[in-house]
C-alpha cells in the first residue's frame, strides 16, 4: 500500500483534490440551496439521465480538449501563453467568415475552414511567442490582452460584415451545409469535432513524448540553459510551441461552430480557452490525462447548466470549484507532509530485516 | 472632426485621463510592490473583483461608507493572503494560483451577486453607496487648472497619496529596505537574517491592499453598481504599467498615466464613426505595442552593456 502511495502519489494528490473539490460543491448546495436534494441530482446526475445531455457532456469536451493541448504544449515548453481563449474566438470568427464567403464540395470545404481557422490561431500564438523569444517580451500579459483584442475583432468582423439580419440576433450566417460536420449519434448532439478532438490528443501525446520536436520542447521546459547548450534552437521552440498551441485552440473553436451551431452565435467569449488552462494544469500537460480531465470538466460544465435550469443554484459555482481544484493542485506542498510520513514508514520497514544481520 | 480635436484639447481630457486612470494605478502599485520583493502577483484582476464586490454589498446591506471602504480593503488584503499562503507555505507556483484566484474571483462574485440580488449581470438593483467627489476650494476657480484636478472622487485624491505612501514604504522604512533586498538577492537578504518568506507575505498583503482601493473605486466612484467581470482586465493592465515605470513609485504613475491617457483618448473619440469594437480594443492594442517597444528597448540595453564589459576586458 505504502509502495503505491509513494510511486502514484502525484495522481492521488490529484484526485484528492476534485474530490474536496466535489465535496465543497456539495456543502454549498447544502447551505444555499431550498430544495438541496434536488439541486444535488440535477448537478450530479441531471447529466446522465437525459441522452441530450449525455450528448452534450461528451460533445462539450471536444473544445476543452484541443483548448487544453493548446495550454499544455507552450506549458511543457515552460511558456506561459494563456491566450487560447482569443485565439479560439478570433479564429472561429474568421473560419466562419471564410466558411461563408466560399462554395467548395464537402470534401474539400471541411478541411479548408479547419485550416483557415487553425491558421489564425496559429497567428495569434505567433505574436506572444516570436515577441517572447525575440525580446523576452512577457508572453502571459501580451496574451491576455490579445484575448480582449480578439474578442473585439472577432465581435467586429461578424457584427459588420457576415451579420444574418435576418435572424433577429447578434449572429452570423449560417454555414453552407457542405462546411458542417455531421452529428451522428441520432438524439445527441455529439458531431465529428469529438473524433478530431480525440486524435489530436492522440497526434499531440505522439509529438511530445515521441518526436525530436516534443523531446526538444520539454527540455527547454525542464531547463532552457541545458537545451541552449545542448544544441536545442530554443527561439524556434519558444515560437514553435505557442503556434501549434494556437492552431490547435482555432480547431477547437471552428469545430464548435460547424458541428453545433453552424453559425458564429457566440456574443459573449464561451470560455474554453479557460477551461483549456485547468484541464492542462489538472492533466499534468499530458494529452492522455487532458482528455480524462477534460470529460470531468465537461461533467460539471453540464451538470452546471442543469443546476441553472432546475434549481436555485447558479452554475458559476462550477467556476468556484474548478479554481479551488487548481489551487489545491498546484500547491506542491499539499500533502507532501503525509507523504513523507508514508515514506519514512515505509524506508522504516525495510531497515529492520537489515539491522537484525547486524 | 473640429470638436472632437477640441473636446480632446480641453481642460475635461485631463480629468477624464485622472478618472480613467485611478483603476490603474492602484493595482499597478499592488503589482510594483509584489515584483519588487521578487513574487509578482497577477492577481490584482481578482483582487480588484473581490474588493468591488465586498464594497457595493457591504454598503447596501450596511448603508455605512466606512464599514464598506473596511471590508473591501479586507477582501483585498484576504486574497493576498491566500495567495502568500498558497505560494510561500504550499509551495504552489505563483503565476497558476494567481490564476485560479482571478478565476475564482469571478466565479464567486457573480455567484453571490445570483444569491443576494437573482441577477448575474450587476448590482443595480441594490442601493449601494458611492465615494463623494469634492471640490476644491480655491483650486476650482482657477481656470483650465480647475476643471483639470477639481471635482474628482476622493479615491482619485487619495491615488497620489498612495503613490506617495509607496514611496515611503519602499524608500523610508525597514520593510521597504527588506522587500527590495529581498526581491534583488533572496539568498543575501536570508543570509543576513531576514526572514524571505515573511517579507513576501507582506508584500503580497500590501499588494492586496492597494489593489482593493481600485476594485472600490471601480465599483462605488467610478459607476455605482458592480457588474460581473467589472475589471475588464484593468489588473492585466496595471502588470503592464507597473513593468513599463520598472515597479518604481513614479515609474508606476507614468505607466498609469499613458493607459489613463489612451482610455480616456478612446472614450473622447467614441462619437466619431468608428465602430466601437475598435474603440474598445485601443487599451489592449496598445498595451501589447507599448511592451513590445519597453522589451526591445531594454533587450537593447543589456546588449550594449554585456558589450562595453566585454570592451573593458
């Protein structure tokens, strides 16, 4: 047991930590709520008694997903661009301006709007990253600002040149059908930005931890002196890094768009590109765990939106939760004190059999 | 055009750039004083929430100014503290933690705003209170002068003040001498017995500190409601201004002053044709420009200092 503890400590410091998480949930709804029983089945298990919303719990992961392996490549390369919010809003906007203004069969208009798209946000993580490793210009502040820049941009391009008048709200035109991609599971939502979602995963786990590129990004992480002097192009990894991270949140947005609403309807900034940062920080920056991490957020995301509906207890509590998780995770001293028990438990029990030689 | 240029040439441009400023310098000086002890806080956004809220819902249910103005300072200080906790005792890093607290900053009061008020946007249906604006006497009759620097919120006053205090703090007293010594050489300042962690804290607090008078002023001076996400990233802001005036008390009052100045520029332009999207984005546009000049100028700078040591050798 000791043994286990020590070696999946980590792990098991993570999971302790949603479960206070969802423990404190619980007590808030206990303390506000009128009716806390039913406000406790909406928030736990509204999600998975209804098809719709089971649907929208595994769809609602594909963005946070990609938002997560946009946090976590730049986060491995010790970067911290947290702008994959704008680069999700900006590149949505522009996709959806080109998805629009072009007529392409299916099979060639897919893949064209993904590209566009994940060019722009390529070119949103560009600027932090070529301005960081150029000039050593703080990436986390320039893309916190260019998160408010996109949004304004993105609001300015729809609202003025691609707004459906037509449709009495602030939104776009609808997509051309052959630029949508296709719901399958019949009763769901779920479309096929889940499966892209999932093998970008795939495809980003490969390229860190299996290509010289991924090898080169993780030890300018671990120690950039040690990568300059080994030989390792830190500029081209510092920039590299926020523009796959950028590209990678652009696909997240223009899935959105063309699996769901098939129009830009967003007038308010939906918050993946946040949600990308606590799934990469509960993940650990490993692809692998941000799927895992990104369905448990995806969870309390619709059972949020399920408390909203049916109780009196406003869905920002998800928010309070997940800052809570990350502060719990990222306290590395956070039962560190019970893990050196265990460990001088466990060092005690192997010193016996060799101090009766003795 | 003709009376834009003018309205931006007159006396009322300067007192929209103090107006406009005050929620910048108070968390740019919260900012300054936690980069100068070595732990920057980007916290101030949340900071700033946190106070603004406490303020407005403290005055409506107390319908005492003072009490409103203590609490909110408090919930300011509190953040700090947790994350001096967080960071120094937990050993959590301090750049992630901060930005959970912005994250639970938002979530929080939004949360509470839906349980007092059953509204998510703003506060407006509360009656909260506001800081009073004064006129200056004498000052107020001078012309240009007194439309200038006459008939701001006490807060906006008490801005140069605070600037002066953090002068005093950092240059005049002991933990001024230690937060600088600290932030400069950590291992010098233990070695000689100064407890590191201790002074980070108290940085961080007074971070925390000055960062509540711009969530107060923001929600009970500057409008007088709180709304959610009021901030608008004026705390991400203040980390650029304080950055550009190098975390020094009149450096810091620049930087604010060059933001106060393209806010308020943008705010005097807004009759012109030009689509708002665009007016709203000039503070972002020209922070990230603003800092993308300071970094170049100052990679410039090590360059031509790394080069004359190596002349002199």
């Amino acid at each position: 047991m000791e043994k286990f503890i020590i070696k999946y400590f980590n792990f098991i410091r993570i999971i302790i930590a949603i479960l206070i998480g969802v423990v404190i949930s619980v007590f808030i709804i206990y303390i506000i709520s009128k009716n806390p029983g039913l406000s406790l089945r909406s928030f736990f298990l509204g999600t998975i008694l209804s098809k719709g919303r089971l649907g929208s719990w595994i769809e609602m992961s594909s963005p946070i997903i990609l938002c997560g392996l946009a946090i976590a490549i730049p986060f491995q390369a010790e970067q911290f661009n947290i702008g994959a919010e704008g680069a999700l809003f900006i590149s949505a906007a522009v996709g959806t301006a080109f998805a629009v203004s072009t007529r392409m069969p299916a099979v060639l208009h897919i893949p064209s709007v993904l590209l566009v798209a994940g060019l722009t946000g390529a070119l949103w993580g560009f600027i932090p990253g070529f301005l960081k490793a150029k000039w050593k210009t703080d990436e986390l502040v320039i893309s916190l600002m260019m998160n408010y820049v996109a949004y304004f941009l993105g609001l300015y391009l729809i609202n003025y040149y691609f707004r459906d008048k037509a449709a009495g709200y602030l939104v776009s035109y609808k997509l051309p059908e052959t630029a949508w991609l296709t719901q399958f599971v019949p009763g769901t939502r779920i479309h096929f930005g889940v499966i892209i979602a999932f093998v970008f995963a795939l495809l980003t786990y490969y390229f860190l931890y299996h290509t010289t590129t991924g090898y080169e990004i993780r030890t300018t992480g671990t120690n950039k002196n040690f990568a300059k002097y080994g030989g390792i192009n830190v500029f081209r990894v510092i920039v590299l890094s926020q523009v796959i991270g950028g590209f990678l949140a652009g696909i997240g947005g223009m899935t959105e768009v063309m699996g769901l609403s098939r129009r830009f309807n967003w007038q308010i900034s939906p918050g993946y590109g946040w949600d990308g940062v606590v799934v990469a920080i509960i993940g650990q920056n490993n692809p692998l765990f941000i799927i895992l991490a990104a369905l448990f957020l995806s969870y309390l995301r619709t059972g949020g939106q399920v408390l909203n509906l049916l109780s009196d207890i406003p869905s920002e509590m998800v928010i309070v939760i997940k800052s809570i998780i990350i502060l719990l995770i990222t306290a590395e001293a956070f039962l560190q004190r019970f893990k050196n028990r265990i460990t001088i438990r466990e060092a005690k029990m192997r010193e016996v059999p060799d101090g009766s030689d003795n | 055009m003709d009376p834009i240029i003018k309205s931006i040439l007159s006396p009322k441009f300067v007192f929209a750039t103090l107006r406009v400023m005050t929620p910048i310098l108070y968390p740019a000086i919260g900012v300054a004083v936690s980069a100068l002890a070595g732990s920057i806080n980007i916290a101030l956004e949340g900071i700033m929430l946190m106070s603004a809220f406490t303020g407005v819902m403290v005055s409506a249910y107390t319908g005492s100014l003072w009490l409103a103005l203590i609490a909110g300072v408090l919930a300011g200080v509190g953040m700090g503290a947790i994350l001096g906790y967080f960071h120094l005792n937990l050993k959590a890093d301090i750049i992630i933690a901060a930005i959970a607290l912005n994250m639970f900053a938002s979530g929080i009061s939004i949360f509470l705003l839906y349980v007092f008020t059953h509204d998510k946007g703003t506060s407006s249906s509360l009656k909260s209170l506001v800081f009073p604006s004064y006129q200056i006497p004498l000052l107020k009759n001078i012309p240009v002068l007194g439309p200038m620097l006459s008939g701001h919120n006490i807060l906006t006053y008490l801005l140069f003040a605070a600037v002066v205090a953090y002068y005093y703090i950092i240059y005049k007293t002991p933990l001024g001498l230690r937060i600088r010594a600290v932030g400069q050489n950590p291992e010098a300042a233990e070695s000689v017995g100064i407890d590191v962690n201790k002074i980070k804290l108290y940085s961080l607090l007074l971070s925390g500190f000055f960062g509540s008078f711009g969530g107060l002023y923001l929600s009970m001076g500057y409008v007088s409601w709180f709304s959610r996400d009021m901030t608008a990233g004026r705390g991400f802001i203040a980390i650029a201004a304080a950055s550009l005036g190098g975390n020094l008390p009149l450096g810091t009052l620049l930087g604010s002053a060059l933001f106060g100045f393209v806010n308020a520029f943008a705010i005097f332009i807004a009759p012109l044709k030009i689509p708002s999207e665009f007016i709203q984005s000039i503070p972002y546009v020209t922070t990230v420009i603003v800092l993308t000049v300071y970094s170049i100028n100052k990679t410039r700078k090590e360059k031509a200092v790394i080069g004359s040591k190596a002349d002199n050798r």
